[in-house]
C-alpha cells in the first residue's frame, strides 16, 4: 500500500463541481496547489480536494487523519490510537463514523452493479459479543477473487439478516452466469438464495407471471459435526442444483480444487475478527450498537477490497475481479466521489 501520508497532486479530471445548479461541471481547473482547491469555470464556484469526502472539514491535519484511519482498519485499539496520537475517543468514532458511511457507498456504487463475475459465492455469520449485548454479522465472499460482496449486522440471526446480504449479493452479479452458493445448515441461507434469486417468466397470459429461479443456480451446505466440541466430521450436502455443475465450479474457483467447502468465507471471518477490534473476544473497545459495529465493518471491507494486496492474487481483491486496475491507497478510497455528478471520475 502506498504510503498514506503522501498527498495526490490536484486532477482536474477527477472532480466535479458541487454546485447543483451548474451545468457545466466538466470545466474544472486548479484554484490553488496549496489550499488544494479547485475551481468551476462555468459558474465560478472554487471548493476544496475533499468536498464531499470524510476528510472535508477536518481541523486536524490530513495526514494525521489518514494515519489514524488505516490503523483502524487494520485493527489497532481505539485506547491506542487515542494516547498515540492525543486525541478524544469521540473524535477517533467520528472519524470512524464518517468513513464507514462513504465506504459502504463506494461499496455500493462499485461492488453491486451487476458485473461480478461471481462464480463461487460463500455464506456465513459471526456471533458478536459487544459492551451492550450481543449481536450477529452476516458475509458473503467470492471465492475466486477473494472480493467481499456485502456484510449485515442485526441483534439477531434470521431471515432478514441474511436476506440483505443475499440482495446485495444478487445485485452484484453478471445476469446469465453460472452460480455457486456455499453456505453453513442454517436454512434461512438456502431460503434467501432461492427467494432473491429468482425473476418474473412471462407466459403470454392475464396476470403476475410466476417468479422462477435462475437455471443456473446451485447451493450446497456444509455442514460441521462436533464430538466433545471437537470437529469429528464434515457433511456436504447438495440443497439446490446439479452435482455435475458444482463440481465444475468448484474446480474453476479454487483454482486448486478439492472439494466445495467453507474454508474461504471463515478465513474472511478470522481477518475481519482481526482488523475489527469491536469484534476481538473480551476486548473493551468501544462498540455499543449494531450501528457502530457495521460502520467498522464497512471500512474494514473496503480497505480490504481496494487498499489491501493478496498474496495468491498478485493485488488487491478488487483488481481480481476487474472493478479497478490498480491498488488503492486510503486516501484515494476515502476521496473516491459516488455521486452520480461524478461518472466521469477515472478508476
């Protein structure tokens, strides 16, 4: 990762003018290097590099900012940061707030738009222990980019926590393209799949056509078996599909092959136990709401996504699975414009 200290030059081609009003906001040009403003030739309106980003405003120095941000994401305490760097709890959950929020947009904006190539996709979930109860994280993953597609937090796991994982999940995919769903025995999972993954089919006759779902779906369960709280056994299960059809995906995604499994998706689950301190057992960092545990995930997700290279992948999930060509630095996640005023922004 680049070093996150480092400040862009100013690029014209990347900024949109915020003014609602101004039609011509493809004419942009540089107001001043060192305030790092830019400045509207249409109508006149100079702003600021970080105008709509979670760095606008900031009293505290940028770099500073960018620092305390990564150290989040990757896991570093709150408590740590706060006597590293002399600063308010308060502020550093701000801070927190405000990137988890523009991250799960970009999430959104880049990740849920129908040009995954999903391939393997697996399921599961995380039981959360937090300073006010406990609560339940749901994730989803694709196997062959290592890409995380979508996450949800709720105090309890049933089927609405995995329904809005399993939407977002749909609303990335390539329509037409063969699926795999790998998922745990919670039912809730294979309801969902089944549930989402399903369009109208007309049949030429007065009425709703019937929903009807994707021919090339398939879902297996994976299910593990204890003796003594130990793992005596794995039972694979085919819920949905063709057996034939599985065993050539899996082949395709894992690259090594080998059997369908979960291992995947639980690897996921032990970065993101990692990097989220709120999620680490026994651990006093502030977390006491499902709000504040999903903003974490969010910017977790996306550093992980965009900013973090895989060994096995040669660069960053993202990359894999073609959304970008290059490996972002925090910065540039944090800048990175969603509005639709902004379709010019180059990736």
């Amino acid at each position: 990762m680049r070093n996150t200290a480092d400040m862009p030059t100013l690029c014209p081609a990347q900024a949109a003018c915020p003014n609602p009003d101004c039609s011509t906001s493809g004419r942009i040009g540089i107001h001043a290097h060192g305030e790092r403003r830019y400045i509207c030739h249409g109508c006149k309106t100079t702003f600021a590099a970080t105008t709509g980003s979670p760095l606008f405003g900031l009293k505290t120095p940028q770099g500073s900012v960018l620092l305390v941000l990564t150290l989040l994401a990757y896991g570093c305490p709150v408590p740590a940061i706060v006597a590293a760097f002399g600063l308010d709890e308060r502020t550093v959950a701000a801070w927190l707030k405000k990137a988890g929020t523009h991250a799960q947009a970009v999430q959104k904006h880049l990740v849920c738009q129908g040009q995954v190539d999903l391939g393997q996709v697996q399921g599961d979930g995380l039981y959360v222990k937090h300073q006010a109860g406990t609560v339940w994280m749901a994730l989803a993953m694709s196997v062959f980019s290592r890409l995380w597609l979508w996450g949800a937090v709720a105090p309890h796991r049933d089927s609405a926590l995995i329904t809005q994982v399993v939407a977002h999940v749909r609303a990335a995919a390539q329509v037409g393209q063969p699926i795999l769903w790998a998922v745990d025995g919670f039912v809730a999972w294979t309801s969902a799949i089944l549930a989402v993954f399903r369009d109208p089919q007309p049949t030429g006759k007065r009425g709703r056509p019937p929903l009807v779902v994707w021919a090339d779906l398939h879902i297996v369960q994976v299910v593990k078996q204890y003796t003594k709280r130990r793992i005596s056994g794995v039972k694979r299960t085919l819920a949905y599909g063709s057996q034939h059809a599985v065993e050539a995906l899996v082949q395709a995604t894992q690259v090594t092959g080998g059997v369908f499994n979960t291992a995947f998706i639980e690897r996921l689950n032990g970065t993101f136990r990692t990097w989220i301190p709120a999620l680490t057992r026994r651990s006093r960092t502030p977390a006491r709401d499902v709000a504040q545990i999903e903003t974490a995930m969010f910017w977790t997700g996306a550093v992980y996504n965009f900013c973090r290279v895989h060994r096995s992948l040669g660069g960053s999930p993202a990359m894999a699975a073609d959304l970008t060509d290059h490996v972002w630095s925090i910065h540039e996640l944090l800048t990175f414009k969603t509005a639709s005023e902004c379709v010019h922004v180059v990736l």
